[in-house]
C-alpha cells in the first residue's frame, strides 16, 4: 500500500488536498484507489477509483470518483522527487 499526500502545488485552478491510499503500490501497472479524499475549495469530496503507477514507482496518473450524490469525477497526477 502507498499513502500519497498532497497539500496546494502549482498553479490554480488545483485541489487544496488530495490523500490517497493506492493498492499494490510498491508496482508498476494497474491498481486500486481504495480511499482518498479531495479537498477543493468549498468542497470535501470522499473517493475511490484507480491508478496507473509508473515504471519508476515515483509517478503515476489517477482517475477518482466521488461518492454520492454528485458522483465527481477527479482525474490527475503525481510525480515523487
């Protein structure tokens, strides 16, 4: 399991947080995004979904969707230096 965190980087427009508990992530390939939590402004959106983690295991892209009603779709990426 990988806990991925992160808190206001880059340019608007951005989420406040994003927390992400992403299953297997010790390998490259398809896995599970089994919680997570999004914070934008005036919102808190509560997650699941997937991920692709990268060959280097430092970087990877997601795709979330939110719990209901509104059933948010996030979509995005990390890259650990």
């Amino acid at each position: 399991m990988v806990l991925l965190g992160l808190v206001r980087n880059g340019a608007p427009p951005h989420a406040a947080a994003l927390v992400l508990s992403i299953t297997p992530g010790n390998r490259a390939g398809l896995a599970h995004v089994d919680d997570g939590l999004v914070e934008i402004p005036g919102h808190t959106l509560t997650v699941r979904g997937s991920a692709v983690v990268a060959d280097d295991r430092n970087s990877g892209t997601f795709t979330l969707i939110g719990s209901k009603p509104t059933r948010t779709r996030v979509t995005g990426s990390w890259r650990c230096y």
